[in-house]
C-alpha cells in the first residue's frame, strides 16, 4: 500500500507541474516530495530497476520525463512571445536609474521598438544625454540593437528624480499620469547603489544610503504606480473581453520590473550593506508578486543579474576605499591584516570588476521582461548567475562559508 501511495503521490506531483506552471515553490515541491515518498517506500534500487525495466517502468518513466519537457519548452516559447507591434506602440513605460548602464541601455531599446519611455535619472547630465539622444533619434527608430524592430518615431521623455525623495517620486508619478490619462504599462525598477564592504567596516550611514536606494525606492515607486498599473489592467481586461470569441492574440498584463541581483538570492562577503538591501528586495518582489495576482493580475517579474561591467562596480571600488577610511576603527583593520590587506582587496576587486559580463545581455532580458506577452517571474543574467550563484543558493550554509572564506583568504576554521 505505501508503495501504491508512493505511486499517486508521484503522478499527482506530475499533474500539479504540468497544469499549474505558475505556482512553481508549490509543484516543484509536491514533486520532491513524491520521490522522496517513492524513494522510502520501494528503496532506490527497486526504483531504478523499474525505471529501466523496458516492459513496465521506462515507457512510464520516459512519458513523464517527455510531458514535462514538452510543457517546459511550451511554456518558454510562450513567454518569449513579443507583443506585437501593432499593440506596444505608445505603451507606457516608466524606468529608474537611466544616467548610466542597464537603465540608459533598456529605456534607448524601448522607445526604438515603440513604447513610450518615462526614463528616471538622477543627474542633469543624465537628462541632457537622453533628450539629445531623443531628439537625434526622433526620426525614426532601428538600429542594430532593436533587433529590426525599430518604431517609427523615438517617444522619450527624461525626467530627473531622486529616488529617495518622496516628493520627487510622486512629482514623476503625476507627470506620468497626466502625460498617459493615469495609465502605466510596465515600471522597471533599476535605480540602484553600491557602497560599502566589510560589515564591521561599513558606516551606518551607508547602509541606510543603500537602503534608501536599492529597497525604500523601489518600495515607494511601486506602490505610487499600482494605481496606474491597474487602470492600464482594466484597459487591458477590457480589450481581452471584446476579443473572447475572435481568433486576436492574448493581451499582455501591466508589470512591474524590479531588478534585483544574484546576490539577493546568493550571500557574498564583503558587500554586505549591497547583499542586504538585495535580500530585502527580492522578499518585497515575492511578497508583492503574490498579493498583485489576487488583487488584479498585475504581474510582478524579478530580474537577477550576475556581475557584469557597469559603473555601480566601479563605484563600488571607490566606496571600499571610503568604507576603510570613515568605517574601520583601527582595532578593526588590524584584525584584518592593515593596509596589506586593504591594498590586496581593492586589487583583487578591480580584477574582478573588470572580467564582468556584458549589459547589453541584461539590457535585452530587460526588454524582453517588458514586451513578452506573458513575462516570467523570474529571469536569471549571466552564466554566474545561471551556473555558480543559483547552485549558491540552494548549498548547505556550511558549503557556502568554507568558498566564501577561501575567497577572502581566510581560514574556515576561523568560522
């Protein structure tokens, strides 16, 4: 009988995975469970003889394996399914942290495939760059980075905000709504800082900076935008119900974008103000990804990039040099090894800094987040990301602090 219940356990588990693909914490663990149940009930090598038995268990085994590739496949092919042309035109789309990097890179690449583009920066230069770029490109869209997909006219608009000023924020939020009649297809939350290192080093100071930044921000705009969002939803709802019954294609859901990072998932040393407001990010994207769904099908999308070559790795030199110099007490950098240490670190750091991935890849997950006509909820960037920091995150704690360890010179038996 356990052996049969085993047997149920794995089947409804295979059920679970292929008709619920959106509740993946929940099928992916019904299906541990059923090979554990299985496991305890037959022991392994009753299963492996039944797997590999060609008159009962392959063709059964083979058929579950073959179900869920084909729905994997299915799944990914649908949610890289582009929005159509026709339909993303003038589409609303507001994106933080456009002086530089990823957000510069994704808020050029919208506007030329035809959405309307509200790009967030922080500094004026970053402004000026962005209106002269829209007024060069203004004539029309293409180029080889929008994939041949380029609009007609270029529809930018650059305001200068800073993340951390409520005022700021719901000063652009209005601009938005009267610029769009309160509607808002997609906001990419990207702004983001690096300061700090050690966590005995760091100041309170910067990690209330980061904060500021990388968690209250994206909090503060994302509830700013629900409105928006939902109205553009219903809009979207309404367009869905005239079509039930006609052969139109599904219409893509409002989102929200929040670009996070492998180390909110992943736990590094020496960035410990960054790894953090990560983490804490990446709980607010879960948490507000689940209560979106039951309040209106605004879609939520996390984005986790790996380390690539950016100006937020280069700042983040400078702040370990601040970090040293206003945060470290002097008892503090001679447990550390002093100035040797110090002078290694930041070597070792600028090396690193400089064999990071390329932005142009996360600026195209970026764009492929907005425009796919179902997003996933999750994108990982970069084969770190992919390969190295996503097994990271599953390790066993005592895994993770001997690599981190041998990383920072440091014994594991000090642990």
């Amino acid at each position: 009988m356990a052996a049969i219940s085993a047997h149920g356990a794995v089947v409804q588990s295979v059920i679970n995975a292929v008709l619920f693909p959106k509740t993946l914490v929940f099928h992916w663990s019904a299906l541990c469970l059923g090979v554990a149940a299985l496991l305890h009930a037959v022991g392994f090598e009753r299963l492996w003889a039944a797997a590999t038995a060609p008159a009962r268990g392959y063709p059964y085994t083979s058929g579950c394996v073959a179900l869920l590739l084909l729905w994997r496949l299915f799944a990914a092919a649908r949610n890289r399914a582009p929005i159509a042309a026709a339909r993303r035109a003038g589409l609303p789309v507001l994106i933080t942290g456009c002086d530089s990097g990823f957000g510069l890179g994704v808020a050029k690449l919208l506007s030329r495939r035809g959405f309307a583009v509200f790009a967030s920066c922080f500094t004026d230069a970053g402004v000026a760059h962005l209106e002269a770029w829209a007024k060069a490109s203004g004539g029309g869209g293409g180029g080889d980075d929008d994939g041949g997909e380029g609009a007609a006219a270029v529809q930018l608009t650059a305001l200068r905000v800073d993340v951390t000023k409520q005022a700021e924020l719901e000063a652009c939020v209005a601009r938005v709504g009267a610029a769009t009649g309160g509607r808002l297809f997609a906001l990419v939350n990207n702004a983001g800082v690096n300061l700090g290192c050690m966590a005995e080093w760091t100041p309170m100071a910067m990690y209330r900076a980061v904060f500021d930044v990388n968690f209250f921000a994206m909090v503060a705009l994302s509830k700013l935008c629900l409105p928006l969002l939902r109205k553009q939803q219903q809009q979207q709802q309404q367009q869905q119900q005239q079509q039930q019954g006609g052969s139109g294609s599904a219409v893509a859901a409002a989102r929200i974008i929040n670009v996070s990072s492998v180390l909110g998932v992943a736990l590094v040393p020496a960035l410990s103000a960054y790894v953090a407001s990560k983490h804490a990010a990446e709980a607010f994207t879960g948490v507000l990804r689940a209560e979106c769904l039951a309040s209106g099908g605004v879609r939520v999308v996390g984005v986790n990039p790996g380390f690539f070559q950016t100006r937020i790795v280069q700042r983040g030199l400078a702040a370990v040099e601040a970090a040293w110099e206003e945060g470290a007490a002097e008892e503090a950098r001679a447990a550390w090894g002093g100035e040797a240490f110090r002078d290694a670190f930041v070597r070792d750091a600028r090396v690193m800094a400089g064999v990071g991935g390329r932005p142009q890849d996360v600026v195209a997950t970026l764009a492929q987040a907005v425009g796919a006509t179902r997003p996933r909820s999750r994108y990982w960037v970069g084969l770190d990301a992919k390969l190295f920091f996503r097994a990271m995150a599953l390790a066993p704690d005592w895994v993770v602090d001997t690599v981190m360890a041998l990383a920072l010179k440091v014994s594991p038996m000090q642990l």
